[in-house]
C-alpha cells in the first residue's frame, strides 16, 4: 500500500497544497510549526476518521474558511483509490466521505477504503505516561485496523455512554432517580455492547504482547521482560467489603469468560453504581473506564520506568502494531514517523529500520537531518515546508 498524492485545501494552516509521494520513503524537513504534522494528521483523519490532535473538526478548517478538503490517492493491492473528506461549516458543522467520487457513511468506509496508516510519534509516550484513556484509545484503533467492523461497535458504545450521561444529568437536575424501566434499557444495551468490546480489546491484546514482548526483550538486550494486565473496575466489596478497587483480570480468565457472564457483570456494576452515578452524573463504571498497565520486568512501567525504559515500551507496541497490521491487510500500511527517529538512539533507530520493510511507504517528519542513520537517507524525497508552502529539494542519492 502506498499514497501517489496527498491534497489539502483550507486544512490547518494550509490554505492549497498538493504533494505527490515516494512509494517508499518521504522526509518532511522544516522548524517547528511550519506544518509539517499537518499533513500527516490529514493521513490519519482519513484512515481513522478522527483527529488524534483536534477536539472539534472546527479547529481543522483554517481560520476564516468556510470548508476544508482532504484528499487521498492511493493504491492497495495493485488497485488505485481516491478518498476525500469534506468538513463544512455552514448550514451547520458537517462531514461528507466520498470513496473513489461516492458518497458514504462512516460506517460504509471500513469496507470500501483499505487506507491504513500506523503512526509513532512522540506524543505516544503517552500510552505510558498518560492516562487510561490514551491506552484504551490506542487499543481501539488498532483493533479497529485490525477488524474495520468493529469500528461500528466502538462508536455504538460511546453512542451508549453519552446517551445514558444525557439521562443521569436529566435525574440529577430534577433531584429524582431514574425511572427503573427507562435506564434499565440503556443498562442493557451498554452491558451488551460493552462486553463485545472488551472481548474484543482482550483478543487483540492477546495478539500484540507477545510480539511487543519479543519486541522489548530484542532492543533491551534480553534485560527487560513485558508484561500487561487489563483493568476491570468493579466495586471493592465484590473482593473485600466496600469502596471501589480495579481487579486485576489475566487475559487468560478474560478471554475464558463467556460473553453474556461479562455482560451480566457489567450491568450489575451500573446497577451498585446508581445512585453515586445520578450524583455525579455520569457512567462510573463499564469498558469506558477500564485500564490497560504495562510493567517491565514485573514494575509498574508508568511509575518506575526510566525515560530510556518508557521509550523503548513504545517503540516495542508500535512495532507489535506494525506487524499484526501488515499481516491482516497482506501488504503493509503506510508508516508515520512525526518527528520521532531523531529523539530514538542508534540502537533503538537500528531496530525500527529492520523491522520497515523495504517496500513499506514511510513518511517522516524532522527539524534537521542530523542524528539519523545514513542508510535512512539515502533514496529518500525531501521536501521542504514553510508556513504551510511545500518545496522539493528532491532525492537523497
């Protein structure tokens, strides 16, 4: 898989550009704030449909347009395809996704587009330094390049959450408990929903740690050792007596538990939670909340890692990403590096180039060339960007 030509119109601070690509490597040079990460951003909207950066499509479209486009032409599978986005402003905030000039829905996408694009950057040191929700997000999105289906379910269940939110506000705000029958419904849906999902996290968790684990073990020189557990939250007195505890669940007891036991669960947990969730209205409790921790060598990575440590943790993930994804697309999927090879050192630099096959399309941001290895450079396309304005500098011989 690779993209030909990349085309942005009113896309953050890019009022027109086009780019055509080098089917195996592309460096993105420029200082910082140019825009640089723009573009590959514009990648990722297209792959995910979702910003990893912006909170509202508003904050895409450059200031004072109406609209933005973001187009995409790539080949999968010797097959060419062109993906566009639309964002809109007026009547109201909007979005149309077109596959090859047709309209479809965001659900249709996953079936009709291939473009996939695994990223690493330097922002994914939060996927051990931040909070839970970064590593659930990450989780999701892998799972969904891995099974583009349950992209559906993923956006059903937060559907679920914020629906059942809308609801606990209502009661707060009338100073009354929800009607038994009424919130009894959403409880369902959301134990339903939910317990597909974590089934689902679990299966791919089960897939990407023992190669994240090989991985770690590789760039650490055989002195670090991964393991993950998967946070359940549950309330306390189910293990003790009262208060709220996560239970630590092993993948092996997730993956043995049958659906409908990890749905009746769940909605036994919404059930002891009500009255504390009317007060703060909003779920407390379901895969919403859950948690994924990362130890090495049996320590609380978040906690007791060494910057060097944390680095490599992710470098390791990634890469396990990396391979489950080119193994279920047959091909592999574009690779984003924003600003990252020259944070890595040479040994970790070493390993990632070993692992980038040579017909994989990677795009790579940078603020110098110094700091990577030669054989990086050489066939690379460079080009130039300035305040949103790109320039060819041509190839690295």
């Amino acid at each position: 898989m690779f993209v030909s030509r990349l085309t942005v119109k009113n896309f953050r601070n890019y009022q027109d550009a086009s780019l055509s690509l080098h089917p195996v490597r592309n460096l993105l040079i420029g200082d910082n704030a140019q825009g640089k990460t723009n573009l590959l951003e514009a990648i990722e909207l297209l792959c995910n449909i979702k910003s990893g950066r912006a909170t509202s499509d508003r904050d895409l479209i450059l200031a004072g347009a109406e609209s933005t486009l973001i187009e995409i032409t790539y080949v999968c599978q010797g097959i060419e395809e062109t993906v566009s986005l639309i964002l809109s402003l007026k009547p109201r905030l909007s979005r149309v996704l077109k596959v090859n000039g047709m309209k479809v829905s965001r659900s249709e996408l996953g079936g009709l587009s291939r473009l996939t694009a695994v990223s690493f950057s330097t922002r994914d040191l939060a996927l051990v330094r931040g909070g839970p929700k970064e590593r659930r997000d990450w989780l999701d999105q892998v799972l969904v390049k891995l099974r583009p289906g349950f992209a559906e379910v993923v956006s059903q269940y937060e559907k679920i959450v914020q629906q059942r939110n809308k609801l606990l506000r209502l009661c707060f705000e009338r100073g009354q408990a929800p009607d038994e029958e009424e919130i009894k419904v959403w409880d369902i849906q959301l134990a339903r929903v939910g317990a597909r999902l974590v089934k689902a996290r679990a299966a791919v968790l089960e897939k990407l740690l023992p190669q994240a684990e090989a991985n770690l073990t590789r760039v650490s020189g055989l002195k670090e050792r991964l393991s993950a557990v998967y946070l359940f939250r549950v309330k306390q007195r189910d293990v003790e007596e009262d208060g709220e505890q996560d239970a630590n669940l092993s993948l092996a007891e997730l993956l043995a538990m049958k659906e409908e036991d990890l749905a009746k669960r769940i909605y036994l947990n919404l059930k002891d939670r009500r009255a504390e969730e009317v007060v703060r209205k909003q779920t407390l409790t379901g895969p919403h909340r859950d948690d994924i921790v990362f130890a090495i060598n049996d320590f609380a990575a978040h906690a007791f890692a060494s910057q060097g440590q944390q680095r490599s943790l992710v470098l390791a993930l990634k890469l396990a990403e990396l391979k489950l994804v080119e193994e279920a697309l047959s091909e592999p999927p574009l690779l984003l590096l924003d600003d990252v090879l020259a944070e890595l050192d040479l040994s970790r630099q070493g390993m990632l180039m070993e692992l980038v096959k040579a017909d994989m399309q990677t795009l790579i941001t940078t603020t110098h060339l110094d700091g990577f290895r030669p054989d990086w450079l050489v066939g690379a396309q460079i080009t130039r960007v300035e305040a949103g304005v790109l320039s060819s500098v041509g190839e690295i011989g």
